[in-house]
C-alpha cells in the first residue's frame, strides 16, 4: 500500500512510470524499518503522510511535500550531530530523485523542504513548508497517552545517551520547540493543536526539570 503511494507521488512529480519507482519506493521502506528507530519508524512516515493527504489543499504543491514527507528521515541516527540527520536525508533526496528522472526544480524543492524539518522555522507565505513541518510536528498534539508514548519512543533512540545529558539535550529541544512563535502556521491545524501540544510540550518540560539537573 505504501509502495503504491509512493509510486503514485513520484508518478505525479514527473517521474516515468517504472519499476525504478517501486524499487526505489521498497529501498525507503527499508530505511524507515531500521532497528535503530523506534518512533521515526514507517509508523510515523505514514502519520506524516496523513496529514499532508488530509490538508494537501493548503499546499501549492502537494506532489513535493509527499516527496519531502517520505525522504524527510530516511537517514535517521540517533548518534549524529545536529541537523546532519536532515542534511545526509536531503542529499539521499537530491540522488534519489534525480535518479528517477524527476525535473531539477521539483529536486531542489524537496532538498528545501526536507532541510525545514531540522528546526521547523517556516516563512509566513511558504504553505508547502508549513503543510509538512505541521505534519511532522502533529504527534505534539496527540492526547497525553498517545504523547507519553512517543516521548519513550524517543527515548529508547537515545538509549546510548546517559540519562543526566539525554535530560539536558531534550528539555534543550522542547524548550526551542515553545519558543517558536507557533507550533503549527495552517490556520485549520493551528486551532485544533497549538494548545494540546503547548500543554503536552510543557508537562514534558517540566518532569524532565523536577527529575534533576537538566
């Protein structure tokens, strides 16, 4: 089902109708399945690309941010330094599309797009930009379970990282993430989940605080 849906995106961004798509479609999987993830795994590519499916009349160009979605962490190591994760998925971007025969600037959009999910700071007219950071960050908003679950998810990525430093590194990333003037820039997605993922965000926060020197 996913294949198809990829195939289907790369189809509609100018790729030919090949078995290279299905090859290239199963090869992303593949990433997305690594042992090494525990959220960013195929579950949460799909939940991306859900959203994007869900609002892509918000997008100038929907094709791209599907694109975007599926590449977005397809290099994903817990070890890397900072936004390398989101620079080695944009160049992976840049040779796999290129290598389908999709058009230059359809590339370099989607190279774009996948560099936004680093620090999710998205400019007030950029609507495919926010169409995928909204979808990449929607779990924030997940009722309090759903979200606990996915902070140990996170967790268990960075099981090499001991519990003192791993406190300061992520109470570091949720306090970057509230000082974002928005969490989410589309106006449908910002009623619905800038509050809940505040609260949730915010609860986090503070139980990292109260559980020691962060």
């Amino acid at each position: 089902m996913l294949v198809r849906r990829w195939r289907a995106t790369a189809h509609a961004a100018g790729a030919p109708d090949a078995d290279a798509l299905t090859r290239a479609g199963a090869d992303l999987l593949t990433r997305w399945r690594e042992p090494q993830r525990h959220y960013h795994t195929v579950a949460h590519l799909t939940a991306v690309l859900d959203v994007v499916d869900a609002y892509a009349g918000h997008a100038d160009r929907p094709d791209l941010v599907r694109l975007a979605a599926w590449c977005h962490d397809a290099v994903y190591d817990p070890r890397a330094a900072g936004d390398a994760n989101e620079r080695d998925s944009a160049a992976l971007a840049d040779r796999l599309l290129t290598g389908l025969g999709i058009p230059a600037g359809a590339v370099a959009e989607v190279h774009r797009l996948v560099l936004l999910t680093a620090g999710h700071a998205v400019a007030a007219d950029d609507r495919d930009g926010a169409l995928l950071c909204d979808a990449d960050l929607a779990i924030l908003a997940a009722d309090p379970h759903r979200y606990d679950d996915y902070a140990a998810r996170v967790r268990r990525e960075y099981a090499h990282v001991p519990e003192p430093a791993f406190r300061a590194g992520r109470a570091r990333v949720l306090a970057g993430l509230l000082a974002l003037p928005a969490l989410f820039r589309l106006p449908d997605l910002a009623r619905q989940w800038e509050v809940p993922a505040r609260a949730n965000l915010t609860r986090e926060l503070a139980a990292l605080r109260s559980a020691g020197p962060a």
